[in-house]
C-alpha cells in the first residue's frame, strides 16, 4: 500500500506542478499578438483578442462567442475566434467543450502545427494516456514547424514517457524519460529535471527494481532544495519517508516525515501570508479610492465656476453647428435626390430598351411563324412532304426561341422583383448538365453537333438548383445556336482553386472578337446590342447568367477567338462556407 502511495504521487506531479501553473509562453503569445493585428475589423473580435493577451479568460470567452454567434464569413477571423474560445475553454478545466472548439479550426490557421499540443495536453489531463501519445507524437513531427514557437521536445518527450509510465508500458517510458534526462541536465532546467527524476523513479519503484528507483528519488529530493517552492520539497520530502519506511529504516522515515510537516506548515504560512497580502493591498486600493473621491469632490466645485463661462460659449458654437448641419443637410438632399432621379432614369432607360427589344423580336417571331405557316398551307395542297418537314423544323426552332427569350425575361423580372425562391445545397453537377442538356438532344441531332460530358460522377457544388438549370440552359442553347453543323460541344471540369469547380463549356462555334468578349463581361444593367440579326435574342439571357452566378458566389469568364469558337468558364464553390447559415 505504501509503494502505491509513492507511485500515485509522482504520476500526477507532471500534471499539476506549481512549475507548469506559472509558465508563461512569452514567445507564444507575442507571435500571436503580431499574426493578429490585423484582426481589428470586428469590434467583439477586438475585445476577445486583448483579453486573450492579457490572460483574462472569462472575457476572452465571452467576446469569441459573441463574434461567432454573429455568423461573420471571414475564415481566417473564425479561426482565431475559434482558437481564442477553445484556448480559454482549455485553461478554464472545460476540456470537452475545448477540443469541440479546436476541431472547427481550419487547416491554414497560423498555429494550426500546435494544436496537437494542446490536444494532447488535454487527452493528459482527462487520463486519456493512449490519445495523448498520439497527439504528442504528432507535435514532434511538426517541432520545426514556425507554428511550433515555444514548445520543447524535452517537454513533449517527458510527456510521452509519462504517458507510457501511466499505461505500464515500461521499455517505452525507460526509452522516453532517461532520453531527456541529458537534454535537462544540460539546459539546467532544476524544476523539469524533479517531476523526470520522480517519473523514473517511480516507473522502477512499480517494478520492484528498488535499487535503480531510490537514487533517483533521493536525486529529487536533493535538488527540491534548490527551488523556492514549499510544495515540492513537502512532496519528495514525504516520498523519502515512504521509501526509507519501505526499507525498516524507522529513524530516517520519521526525519523525512517530520521534513515533509515543516513544510507542509511553511505551505500553510505561506498561503496565510498571500491572504494577508491581498487584505492589505484592498485596504490599500481602498484608501486610495478615499483619496481619489475627495479630489473628484473639489474638481466638482471648481467645474461648477467653470459651467456658467462656458455654456454660454458652448451655446453659441452650438447654434452656428445647427446652421451648417442644416445647410449641409440641404446641400446633401439634393444630391441624393439627384443620385435618385439619374438611378431612376437609367433604370426607365434599361426598361424601354428591353421591351423595345422584346416587343421587336417577338414580333418579328410571330411574323416569321405567319410566312412560314403560309409556306406549309401551301405546301399541304402541293403535297410536298420535305418542305413541309422544313417548315414544321423552321416553325418548332422559332417558338423554342421566342420561349426562351419569355422565359428570360420571366426570371429576369422576378429576380428583379425579388420573388423568385433560392436556396443554396449541395448538388451533382453531372446530373444537373445531363439533365439540362437531354432536352437539346434533338437540335444537337438535328445539327449533328457532336456533344460530350466529361464531367465527373463525383463532382458535387453548393448552389441554387434552379438558377444552375437557368444558367445551363442559357449557356447551352448558345453554344448550340452559334456552332455550325458538323461542329461540337465539350462539357468538362477543372479544379485550380482550393475552394471552387470550374466547369468548362467549350464550343468550336463562330466565336468572337476581344472588343466584344470585354463587352460581355461588364457588370452592367444595360443590354447587349445583338451581333447576329438571324438569332432571336437581346442579351437579357447573358446578363440574367452573370447575374445568377453573382448570386450564387461563382465567378464567370470567357475565352474566344474568331472563327476558333468560345470557351465559357462558370466557378461554383465546392462546399458550404464555414459560418454560412
């Protein structure tokens, strides 16, 4: 029972020394002070940043929640939000709530090599010994790491060899503890070189190697003297006692016994010491808060004489501040409603124009449906069965337009309306196109266009399903419009970004020049002049794409060349932003 009193007193030294309660990482937390100045956008961000510099972690706690209640999308900022959370968490003993913390943190954080530490550190502390050894393993991997500032390889080391100590995995806490035992001696680290000397002794005590255990622990005891901490010398001052009462040597067990009381007293003196310390330094803070009262007392008086002077000065700068704002205001007004009447007439502009343009090519379908109906009435008298077929084809390829064009204008008006439904989710890419595409089989038959998807099973985007299927159909009908017969439409993917697909739709079509590539990719509200009078369109189909893709957080580019056909690239993001509701 005595031996195991001993073990059991060295195993939770490493994890509850006064040594470790007053490391500072001063190295640490001056790296994170730099790498995160710039983190000032976001004022509960601010705050939690401060507090965490200056250890005071209930508020550090209470501003990154806050910042991450609000939802920000900002990565980076999350990050340190989360760590700044998950750090506090760790020093308050809410282990579990902490390492939840710490999993939400993104690879490309700045410290992210260290958080195997605390996580082992943590898994240490719950006895979690197996779990902890993975994690410190890892740290020793990553010790070069620029993340890594202010962590040891002795100190990783020594926790390994606890771990094994704790598991009874003797050879291997042999390996780790007398390995570090040079690193300390030479680093003159008196503390470390205790709670080591202590694990050893007790990991050959646990196995009944006596002989190799006592030096050891007499090897602490020995340097205790050299630390001014009273609760480390009444530690291996009681271990002493157990093992010299172990041996039958009474005397001595008594000596060491009476050694660890003084101490333990010293202790008590000690922390009465610190109480009446603090008593007298709020009597102190007290009496200087008297003071303080009194001078606020008299500033008072005088502040009153003051008042009288100057209120009547205050009044008149007040007065000439109302006459400015108010002429300002005015001035300011004015142009707003300006601003409002030129949005206004652009808007009206934009208006005309597309209902000019629609009212034209719907008119010029429908008289393009009466010829060409004409023509099949008098087909059917003459019987001639190919220029029916080749009206019937003319008739079906107008209506297809002049539906798609009432469809555009549809969408573009609830859009603009702010009526249509969206929702962003994760979807399959290859059947949204497959989708879309099989209702173009019979044009791009008709055509003999020689259409492929490439696009992989396996490729997911988040994106609204309805805008996608618009945007597709869009793209498509004018690759398919613009290529000629016997040419050929390509479907395919390309991921150069981390964080966004880009799906290619590659045509061999007429192509276009770099004035109008330009002009087709600026952010405007203004139609499109039509290039090619034998198409039905106004430009309304492109501007709608540009704009849902604007709305689905996707980028949009083009690549052409005359004669050489075009190349339409749409980037869709991979997955849900981290902080999106």
């Amino acid at each position: 029972m005595l031996r195991k009193i001993v073990i059991i007193i060295f195993c939770l030294y490493p994890l509850i020394s006064p040594a470790q309660k007053k490391q500072k990482l001063s190295s640490f937390f001056k790296a994170v002070e730099l790498r995160s100045s710039d983190l000032i956008s976001t004022e509960n961000l601010r705050q939690a940043r401060i507090y965490f510099l200056q250890k005071v972690w209930d508020s550090t706690l209470i501003y990154a929640s806050k910042y991450i209640n609000a939802n920000e999308l900002n990565k980076r900022n999350n990050d340190y939000a989360y760590f700044f959370k998950a750090y506090s968490l760790r020093k308050k003993k809410l282990f579990e709530q902490s390492k939840k913390e710490f999993h939400k943190i993104s690879e490309t954080f700045d410290f992210y090599d260290k958080l195997s530490v605390y996580m082992g550190g943590i898994a240490l502390e719950q006895r979690r010994f197996t779990r902890a050894i993975y994690h410190f393993e890892r740290a020793l991997k990553n010790i070069q790491s620029e993340a890594m500032i202010g962590v040891k390889v002795a100190t990783l080391e020594n926790n390994i060899g606890l771990c094994y100590l704790h598991l009874e995995q003797y050879d291997l806490a042999d390996k780790y503890l007398l390995r570090i035992i040079k690193k300390l001696e030479a680093a003159k680290d008196t503390l470390k070189l205790i709670g080591t000397y202590g694990n050893i002794a007790t990991m050959y005590y646990d196995q009944n190697l006596d002989e190799k255990a006592i030096p050891y622990f007499k090897a602490a005891y020995d340097l205790s003297k050299y630390v001014h901490d009273f609760d480390l010398r009444r530690k291996t001052a009681k271990n002493m006692s157990i093992v010299e009462e172990n041996k039958k040597n009474y005397i001595k067990a008594l000596l060491y016994r009476k050694e660890y009381e003084q101490w333990k007293d010293s202790l008590n003196d000690q922390n009465r010491i610190y109480e009446t310390a603090q008593l007298e330094k709020k009597i102190a803070v007290k009496q200087k808060q008297n003071e303080v009262d009194r001078l606020e007392a008299d500033n008072k008086v005088k502040a009153a004489q003051n008042k009288v002077f100057l209120y009547s000065g205050a009044l008149l700068f007040v007065l000439l501040i109302i006459v400015f704002t108010s002429y300002k205001g005015k001035v300011k007004r004015n142009k707003i409603i300006t601003a409002q009447k030129e949005d206004l007439d652009a808007l009206n502009a934009t208006k005309d124009k597309l209902f000019s343009i629609v009212s034209h090519d719907l008119r010029s379908s429908v008289n393009a449906i009466k010829r060409s109906n004409a023509k099949l009435l008098g087909n059917l008298d003459t019987q001639n069965k190919n220029e029916i077929t080749q009206n019937l084809q003319q008739n079906s390829s107008i209506v297809n337009a002049a539906y798609g064009l009432l469809d555009n204008l549809l969408n573009w008006a609830l859009m603009q309306t702010k009526q249509s439904y969206f929702e962003m989710t994760e979807l399959s890419l290859f059947r949204i196109t497959e989708h879309v595409a099989y209702n173009y089989q019979p044009i791009l038959q008709e055509k003999k266009i020689a259409y492929t998807n490439s696009i992989s099973r396996k490729t997911e985007i988040f994106a609204d399903q309805e805008t996608i299927k618009i945007i597709l159909r869009n793209l498509l009908d004018n690759a398919i419009k613009f290529t000629k017969e016997n040419g050929s439409i390509h479907l395919y993917t390309e991921e150069k970004e981390e964080t966004y697909v880009t799906l290619i739709i590659e045509d061999s079509g007429i192509g276009m020049d770099n004035a109008t590539q330009k002009e087709l990719l600026k952010n405007t509200q203004l139609l499109s002049k039509k290039k090619h009078e034998d198409t039905i369109g106004t430009g309304l189909g492109l501007h709608l794409v540009k704009s849902m893709i604007a709305k689905n957080e996707g980028k949009f580019n083009i690549e052409s060349e005359v004669g050489k056909g075009t190349k339409i690239s749409i980037s869709f993001l991979k997955q849900k932003p981290n902080g999106a509701s």
